[in-house]
C-alpha cells in the first residue's frame, strides 16, 4: 500500500511539474470567461407578456395558465384560501 502512495504522490508531482504555466481554459468552462453567463428567466416573467406575444404560443400559453389554475387550486386545498386581511398590502 505504501508503493501505490508513493506512486501516486510522485504521478501527481510529475503532472504539477509539466504543467503548462498559462493553461487554457474555455470559456463555458469554470474558470472560463462566459462561464454562467446565460440567465435563465424565471417562469414569472411570462405573467408580464403582451396578450399578442401570447397569442404567438397559443398552446403553451393555454397549458401554462390551466397549470397555474390547478397549482391555486392545490394550494387552496392544502393551505386555505388567503384572509382578507392578507391581501391588502
């Protein structure tokens, strides 16, 4: 067990000593200079589009809304619906 140690640690001097001394690095890789660049909207920002730019994702727009109904109604269930006093700001 004391060879496979001293192998491994004398491997892993020898990469460190062959390394090159800029290495590269992509740039959607960790490290890289457009790494988590793209933003990810969240799902809310939907709720703020145009009724025509609905318009151009009928399907989707009609599946999104059904499946917002039916989380409300969910929550209702478990929850209880909100007290007057909670919806007044």
């Amino acid at each position: 067990m004391r060879v496979a140690k001293q192998l491994l640690e004398d491997g892993e001097q020898e990469l460190f000593m062959k390394q090159h001394y800029q290495p590269k690095k992509f740039p959607k890789s960790p490290g890289g200079t457009a790494y988590q660049r793209e933003v990810l909207p969240p799902d809310w920002i939907l709720d703020y589009w145009h009724p025509l730019q609905k318009a151009q994702y009928l399907e989707y727009s009609a599946h999104r809304e059904l499946c917002k109904k039916q989380f409300i109604e969910m929550w209702e269930e478990k929850y209880g619906k909100p007290l007057k006093e909670d919806t007044h700001h």
